[in-house]
C-alpha cells in the first residue's frame, strides 16, 4: 500500500481488518462480566508530504470556535486520521487506545473523555425504575 493511502486510512477502511476488530470486542468484549478490557491498536502511519485524501477534519466545528489553525496544526501533524480512528474504535466498542508516540497522547485523551451527555444518559439508565420501558434521554437525542 503506497505511504500516501495509509496516513489517510484506518483499520477500519481495511474491511478484512475490520471485520476481526468486531469478532475480538464480540469474543473478548463481553459486558456480562466474563469479558475482557480490548483496547484499539496502535495507530500507524507513514507520512508523506502529498496527500492523496481530503483531510477528515470538518472546517465547520473550528470556524464556529475562531479555531481554524488548530484545524491546521492537527491536520499537518497528520492527527487527523489518528482522530477519526479513535473515535471508530469507541464506536466499535472498543475502551481506549494503546499510544507509543507522546505526540498522540493529548488526541486520545482529549477523546476519551466521558462527555456531559454520555454521563446523563448513564444517570439516566441508572435512575430508571425497574419496571422497564423506553424514556428519552435527558438531551432528548436517544
């Protein structure tokens, strides 16, 4: 695979890959208490000066917070993908993401933080009678 395609694709592009991503969370994931932590692999990429892909960073979140360069910054430092990736893998059932290169620590920290919907919805699941039943979430998107 030319360097150009892999700074800009993830594991979760490679459909082989991906696909044995969901049988181990399957497997060894269980939330029944049999199961395992699985973390998401190491990011890897190659870099190279021309891009073949757009970047996967909208424009619009950055404009709305006058945060265009750090757009910038993340974008060519390659981060980009690292950022989509992190997020596929929480997606995917996957609890955190193993990291060797400091430079990519503050990206997958900062997207491994419970935000404040995920913890209303968890208030939300907890203080739910047991008598069952659906109830909208408290941001009314579940």
């Amino acid at each position: 695979m030319p360097c150009a395609v892999r700074a800009t694709l993830t594991i979760y592009d490679v459909r082989l890959v991906a696909d044995v991503i969901a049988d181990i969370v399957n497997v060894f994931g269980r939330a029944d208490g049999t199961g395992h932590v699985v973390t998401g692999a190491v990011w890897e990429h190659f870099p190279d000066s021309e891009r073949m892909f757009k970047p996967q960073l909208r424009q619009t979140p950055f404009v709305e917070h006058d945060e265009r360069a750090l757009r910038t910054k993340l974008i060519t430092a390659d981060l980009d993908g690292l950022i989509r990736e992190t997020v596929l893998d929480k997606a995917n059932g996957l609890t955190g993401k193993t990291v060797i290169h400091p430079t990519h620590v503050a990206a997958v920290h900062a997207l491994s933080v419970v935000t404040h919907e995920e913890h209303c919805d968890a208030i939300d699941i907890l203080q739910t009678s047991s008598g069952g039943g659906a109830t909208a979430s408290t941001y009314r998107t579940r």
